[in-house]
C-alpha cells in the first residue's frame, strides 16, 4: 500500500459526458502528479500540482483540467468524453523531485 | 526530445533463470532513473532510484545498475511471483519533477 488512495476504482460512462476523478496524497506529500495508461501509449504524464499551485503540464486535453486543494487532495476532470479516453489513471504524490508513489488508479470505460 | 526504451518487450523465464532488463535514456540532466514493478490492473509500485553512473541497488532478487546511457535490472533466480511488468522512468533537469517512462518489460517467470 503506497499510501495514496483514488476513488473510484471503476467508472463507465457514455460519450460526451463528464466525470471527476480524486486522489488523496500521501499524508506529507505536497506534489500530485496525474498519468494516463493506456494499451498502446504506456504511462503519459498530464498535469502536475505543488501546494495547490499547478507546475507542469503534459499532453493534457484541453477538456481535461485539474486542480489541488487546500488540504492537498486532487481532483482530475474529465469532459465531453470520446471513446478514446478510455484507460487506467493513476496519481503520484512525492515529497518533491524525488520517486513518485502510485495510487491503485481508476479505470474509466467510455461507452 | 526525452526518451525512454527499454528491452526487451517480453521475457518469459523459467524458475532459477538469471536475466536482465534493460532501460536506455536520452535526457537533458538526468535528475534520477527509477525502476517501478506493475501487476496487472494496479498502480506502479516503486522499487529503485539510482541517479549517478556506477550506482547499484539491490533488493531481494532484484539489482539495479546505472551507466551513462543506460541502466539494467538484473532479476538472479526468478520465482513466479516476479511476474510483473516492469517499467523504467527518468526524471529529467527539463520537467519539474513528473518522470517520463519506457514502455516496460512484461516478464513471466513459468515454475
């Protein structure tokens, strides 16, 4: 168990919708970083929090967006869905530059 | 342009057979290699971070080792329970600190 916890686990849904995704840091960790892993393109990074402020971006859709909170959980959206979104998405935390650990991921089927 | 590639794809062992994977690396500043271990349909877990040449680490059956260009992940005697993908990452003097990652090596280790 690293420590991180996302919820939910599954999620299906129809195109064009729009759901959110949560992540709970590592008690101490102020980075969050969020991944998407699917079949063909490994693990892609797409977007970065630091204290509640956003630092880095990936390949992020612009129909995805994130955002930190004060009490540093993290919350990744997702809208207008296509069928391609479909795919495993995982949170990090680390305590800065250093090694990430990894929640348990949500896996989003867009139906 | 950051990369990572590692080889091979797949490896399928017999119990007590020696191999190693490797993880090769074009970054500008290596800021850190990480190895990390995915069963399916969960998160990464980590394992090793090396960041400077003729660095090793080890841990159970597993060592890691870093050069210049590349780095290896030695698995000595295997059991089935290694089964696992699993993936190489760099953090890079060009990210703020997310990792890009190879596409991994998915190895199975028959009895």
């Amino acid at each position: 168990d690293s420590g991180v916890t996302q919820t939910p686990k599954h999620l299906i849904t129809a195109t064009g919708q729009r759901v959110t995704l949560r992540c709970s840091p590592r008690s101490g960790d102020l980075s969050v970083y969020w991944y998407q892993q699917s079949l063909d393109q490994g693990l892609q990074f797409l977007i970065q929090y630091y204290n509640g402020e956003e630092r880095a971006k990936g390949n992020i859709l612009e129909r995805f967006s994130a955002q930190q909170f004060p009490d540093l959980h993290s919350e990744l959206n997702l809208s207008s869905l296509e069928l391609g979104d479909s795919a495993l998405y995982f949170c990090a935390s680390s305590p800065s530059k250093g090694e990430q650990f990894f929640g348990p991921g949500t896996r989003l089927t867009v139906l | 342009e950051d990369q990572v590639t590692q080889s091979p794809e797949a490896l399928r062992l017999q119990e007590g057979e020696s191999s190693s994977l490797n993880c090769s690396y074009t970054v500008s500043g290596l800021r850190g290699l990480f190895w990390y271990r995915q069963d399916p349909g969960k998160g990464p877990e980590f394992l090793f971070t090396l960041y400077s040449a003729g660095e090793e680490k080890e841990k159970e059956r597993l060592k890691a080792t870093l050069t210049k260009k590349e780095s290896f992940l030695h698995i000595t005697a295997p059991k089935p329970e290694d089964s696992a993908t699993y993936l190489c990452a760099v953090g890079s003097g060009g990210s703020q600190g997310n990792l890009i990652f190879g596409k991994g090596t998915k190895l199975s280790v028959k009895p």
